[in-house]
C-alpha cells in the first residue's frame, strides 16, 4: 500500500526540489539588482572616501595662506631659561632685548611654629585677606588637620595650606598666599590673627615711620663729577642753585644737593625710603641769557650770609669792566633724565632711573634698602637748564610690618617682581608680564645670573611640520584618485605605507571610475597648480614650490627611470627645504597666498588656486555631492525595487506551493483510489 503523502510534510513527489528550481529563475532579477544596489553603494563609498581625502586636503591648504597661517608663528628663545622665559605672539616683530631679572615676583608664605600632633584650632571666625579678596571660614573647632582641610576647600584661588612634619610628634602649619606683589600680603582678621600669634606664625610690630631732609642743616653740597652733558663755559652744579622752603627743597636749573642717610635708617634693610620729585619747566631756558652775555667778562657773585634760616645777600658791585673778545662756544640747551643718584659708602654712585621725570607732573621714588645695603646719602643733581625740580622731604618705612605684624618663619614674603630692560627698573606684582614690550609675555622664574638675551624668531619648524602635512594629504588624495581612475596592479603596490587590508580594499576599487573624467581633470588641474609660478614681487627668491625642495618625481630629486614618478606624488628635498625656510620664509608665504590688486585680499598663490579648485568639488552643491546625492537616488530606487520584486518572489513561491499542493493532493487521491480498486480486484479474485 502505497505511503500518504501529507503535504508540507512528505516530499513524495520531490516538489520543494522542484519550486526552489523555479525560484531560482525567478530571482535572477532580483539578483541583479542586489548586485547593482551594491555597485552603487560601493561607488558612492569611493566618492565619499574621496571627498573625506580632499576636505582633510583643503584644511591643510588653508592653513596655508589663512590668518593662522605657520609662516607668523613665532618662538622664543632666552639665554637664562631657567630665569625668564617669554612667548611672544604671531604679531610680534622679530627682535633681541637683553632683560634683567633683579627678583621675582614673591607671595607671602607662613610656617606656624612646631606644634603637637594633638594640636586642637580653636572654634572661631577666620578671615584671611589677600589684596581685594577675602575667605571667611566659621570653624567648629578641631585637629590642625581638618583646620587645614576646611580652608583648602573654601580656598578658592586665594590661600592653601599645608601640613608639614617637623621632629617627631611634631608638626607645621604652611598657609600661603596664592597671588604674588607686594600688595597682596596675607592679612590675618578676627580669630584668623589670634591663632597666627597663638602658633608663633607671627609678632606685633608697629610700622614706624622715619623722616629726615626736612632742614637745610641736613642739606649738603653734592660732590659733582664729570658729564656727558657738561659744557665748556656752563654754570657748574652749584647748592646755591637750591632753596629750602617748608620741608621741601626747590632745585633751579644747574642745582644740586645731596643728603646723608641717618644711621637709624640704614640699620633696618627692610626700610624703604620714599619721596617725591615734581617737575616745573622754566619761562626761559637759562642758555639763551647766558649766551646774549657772549664773551663780556662778568663779575662772580657777590655771595650771601646765611644766619637763623635767614639769608642776606651781599649788594651787587658797580664795577664796570670793559669789554673785550674771547673764546666763547654758544651753550646748548640740556635736557637730562639723570636727577637721582645713589651714594654708596666706598664713593660709588648708581643712578635711580626716573624715566618719565620730564613729562609727569609728579614722580614718586621708593628706594627699597635691600638693593642699596651700602647706601650712604641720596644725591640730586639737575643738569637741565630749562626745568627745576621740588623735592619733597624724605621718609622711611618698614616694608616687614606694613600689615602690623612681621612673619617669625617666613619662607616667602610678598614683593613685586623687579627686571631691568633697556637699563630701566620694572616693577610689576605677578610674574608674567606683558606690558612691557608689544606682543611678548615674560615669565620670570628667579633671579638672573647674567642678563638674559631674549630672542624673538620665526617658527621655522612650525612652517616646516605645515609644509610635511600638505605633501602628506596631497600624495594621499592623488593615491585615491589613482586607484579609482586606473587598472594597473603597480599603483597599489607602489604604496608602502598601506596595511595589507588597505591594499586589499584598494583592490575592488581598481579602475572603478576609470571611465569618469572628473578625477583625472581634478588631478591634472591640481598638478598645474602646484607647478606654476606665482610672481608676487620682482625682487622676491621663491616664487615655484620646487625652489623648496617640494616637486613631484618626475621632477626631481635624481634617481633613474621609474613608472611611479609619473604618478604625480610630491617629495621633498628636506635639506633644500630647511635651508629655504631659513632664507626666504617671507617669499615661501607669499607663493602659498597673496593679494594682487591691492585690497588686502588674498587672491593668488598655491594654497588659494588649490583651495578653490577643491572647493569646487568639496563644497555643498559641490560635484562630489552632486555623485553622491545621484547615487543615493539610485540606491533608494534600487532598495525599493528590491523591496518590490521580494514580495513579488514570496507571492510567486506561495503560489507555487499551493500549485503543487493541489497537485500532490489530486495525484494522493489518484493514487488511494488505484489502491482501493486493486484491493477489490484482489478479494473478488479470491472468492472467485
């Protein structure tokens, strides 16, 4: 008896065999499209690698002739690094100073004494102040280290502490102040300055102030050396040219005094010693009197007696003197900054730099004792004939006890930073400056051994790291486009710098668009660009890339025949390049970027033609974009289309299915009937 053929169940009649052939030639449309949705997605891939290629391209041509330009990059150099460093910017022109770090800008920092670990901070309200700022810290009561902890974290840029180990059992509180100048001292208020007495960080000190110069006894005739500015026939720098009027001196022109330092001044080198000059000009500069006089023989004067602070002057003679001719040399006007002088014990002098003395109304002189610890008197000295100078008294006052407590373990305390540029003393409270000279920054670290040379130059390797980095994405576009718009084998095996799955996948995209001119212009449009030449002056050393040392093989840089020299890659001469960067970097700018007609404009040059060129390509609504936004309208068509034939092919196969189920159910039936009239052909048989 034959078998039952269930359907979906028994393959009797081989029918699944049978519909997967029938499928099979009715997905060969479908098949084929899949294969061309994938051509158009690796198509669109390419064009998208190459865009990505000639976008990172046009980033490195920009830099090229932008405003962030390499070729204004500056560096700078110091001949006392570890002393002052500096940085200038790109606007900086190029120079050499010499600078003198006389001392860094300090802040204060305190140690308390040894205290014991079991050391308990009062409760209390601390309030430190550094300058303008102030932290105020309610504290509980507690351990010196959760004293230190609390204050670290409400800190906020204006004082940090520390804990210090001293002998065993035995620690130090470090509270430093977190701005340098001198003023910006740590302040101790409140509970804070009980507790700095309480550690030994600090003692009670009056600032005592100390005045003298306030009489004329105490003025004295300045000892008068040789100038520069001395003239044959001019008055001598005389005291008579002085007077003395309510605690202040007024010098005339050709004037001088000095003033001896009293011994309780010179005693404290924490003194500092303070006055003021004002500075008055003349009606007339006394060198157009003295020379109307011309070489008429004049009388001297006839002096004066001076008693009780009362002066009487001698009357004048009535001589008449005739006449007569001499040598007389016209005075010239004089004009000199050089009005303070220091006087030191062993009769040296070092003059007080007043730069500005002849254009302020009033200069005011601090003279720290700590660079002057042999200062013996204060001399002032005018040598102009057409300015006088109103000299205020002098006073002292004791730097350590401005805040009215002096640190007892100072490591630090707060000072101005102090250099000497072009011979004139600097003061600033931080130390980075950069006010001092235009587009430059000095960092002071400490003291100079030595004056420092500070140089500004071109970032050469700045522009030569530039220069790589183009030749780099150059060569590596025109790889790109090699491998889309030709079938050689070579071109992939030429490229050392590929990975081996790179060089694989440059394979399926071998001559992919070799029928699309597109690239091959692009390429050629770039070679002439790199190769032209770029006449931005008639006086100008470079003006072709290759006078760089930058050219394509064929080129070149010597070497035999070889087919990838034809490829279109840049090399570089690194040697010709560093020495071009050396020589010529203003004409190496300009070739990459330039104005022609004169409205400030870059309008020419490698970097500008390059970058328009593959803007063209890379922008939006760009020919790049315009492929890719065409493939993407053949891909969508073709997915679509897929979608459509799918449905297609699984109505077709369940028809197929429902076909053939009819027909093995009727060929079952068939064959059960058969069955059926052979068994009772069979028994009729056996009865018979």
């Amino acid at each position: 008896m034959a078998g039952i053929n269930i359907p979906g169940v028994t393959d009797q009649y081989n029918t699944n065999d049978t519909i997967e052939k029938l499928m099979k030639v009715e997905r060969i449309p479908l098949t084929r499209e899949q294969n061309q949705l994938e051509t158009y997605k690796a198509e669109r891939d390419a064009w998208r690698e190459i865009n990505t290629k000639l976008s990172s391209l046009r980033d490195s041509v920009k830099t090229l002739y932008s405003y962030d330009n390499p070729f204004n990059n500056k560096i700078v150099n110091s001949t006392q690094e570890d002393a002052i460093t500096a940085e200038a910017t790109r606007s900086a022109p190029l120079q050499s100073f010499k600078i003198d770090v006389i001392q860094p800008a300090t802040a204060d920092r305190f140690l308390t004494d040894e205290l014991d670990n079991d050391y308990k901070v009062p409760q209390g309200v601390y309030t430190f102040k550094v300058g303008d700022k102030q932290l105020t810290l309610n504290w509980k009561g507690g351990s010196l280290k959760d004293f230190s902890a609390a204050i670290n974290k409400r800190g906020n840029g204006i004082i940090n502490t520390m804990i210090i180990g001293a002998s065993q059992g035995k620690k130090t509180l470090l509270i430093e102040s977190l701005t340098t100048g001198k003023e910006n001292r740590l302040i101790f208020e409140g509970d804070a300055k009980t507790f700095a007495q309480n550690s030994g960080m600090i003692t009670p000190k009056s600032a005592e102030t100390f005045s003298f110069g306030n009489n004329s006894s105490e003025i004295s005739a300045s000892r008068i050396t040789s100038s520069d500015n001395e003239q044959k026939n001019m008055p001598k720098l005389s005291l008579t040219n002085t007077k003395f009027n309510d605690q202040k001196v007024y010098v005339s022109p050709r004037g001088a005094y000095q003033v001896a330092l009293p011994s309780q001044v010179k005693s404290n080198l924490s003194n500092h010693i303070s006055f003021t000059i004002k500075t008055s000009r003349e009606a007339e500069d006394i060198t157009y009197a003295l020379n109307e006089r011309g070489s008429a023989p004049v009388l001297p004067d006839s002096g004066y007696a001076e008693f009780g602070g009362i002066v009487i002057k001698n009357a004048q003679s009535d001589t008449t003197i005739k006449e007569s001719k001499n040598d007389f040399t016209p005075l010239l006007p004089v004009e000199s900054k050089n009005i303070v002088f220091a006087i030191m014990s062993d009769g040296s002098e070092k003059l007080i730099e007043t730069p500005s003395i002849l254009t302020n109304e009033e200069s005011k002189i601090d003279l720290p004792l700590s660079e002057y610890p042999d200062l013996k008197a204060i001399a002032i000295r005018n040598y102009n004939t057409g300015y006088s100078f109103e000299v205020s008294s002098f006073s002292t006052y004791d730097s350590s006890a401005a805040t009215g407590y002096e640190a007892n373990h100072p490591i630090t305390q707060a000072d101005d930073a102090i250099i000497k540029y072009e011979g004139i003393k600097i003061t600033r409270p931080s130390n980075k400056i950069d006010d001092v000279i235009p587009e430059v920054t000095l960092n002071l670290y400490e003291k100079t051994e030595k004056t420092a040379t500070i140089s500004v130059k071109p970032d050469s390797e700045a522009a030569k790291d530039a220069l790589i980095e183009f030749v780099g994405k150059y060569n590596q576009t025109i790889a790109k486009i090699n491998i889309l718009s030709q079938t050689k084998n070579e071109i992939i095996d030429e490229l050392s710098y590929y990975t081996d799955d790179e060089k694989a996948a440059a394979r399926e995209q071998l001559g992919m668009f070799q029928t699309d001119f597109s690239l091959t212009n692009m390429k050629s449009n770039m070679s002439t660009i790199i190769s032209g030449r770029y006449d931005f002056d008639e006086e100008a050393q470079v003006t072709m890339l290759s006078q760089l040392g930058i050219a394509t093989n064929a080129s070149g840089f010597g070497g035999g025949y070889q087919s990838s020299k034809l490829r279109g890659y840049l090399e570089i001469d690194e040697k010709k390049l560093d020495e071009a960067l050396k020589q010529n970097l203003d004409d190496i700018k300009a070739i990459f970027g330039y104005d022609t007609d004169g409205d400030l404009i870059i309008d020419s040059g490698i970097a500008y033609k390059l970058d328009k060129q593959i803007g063209a390509y890379t922008q939006t609504g760009g020919i790049l974009a315009l492929k890719t936004s065409t493939l993407d309208s053949k891909i969508k068509s073709s997915e679509s289309k897929i979608s459509k034939l799918e449905d297609q092919l699984e109505q077709k196969e369940a028809e197929y299915r429902n076909q053939f189920s009819t027909m093995t159910g009727t060929l079952n039936s068939l064959e059960s009937q058969s069955n059926t009239i052979s068994n009772f052909t069979k028994q009729n048989q056996k009865q018979n």
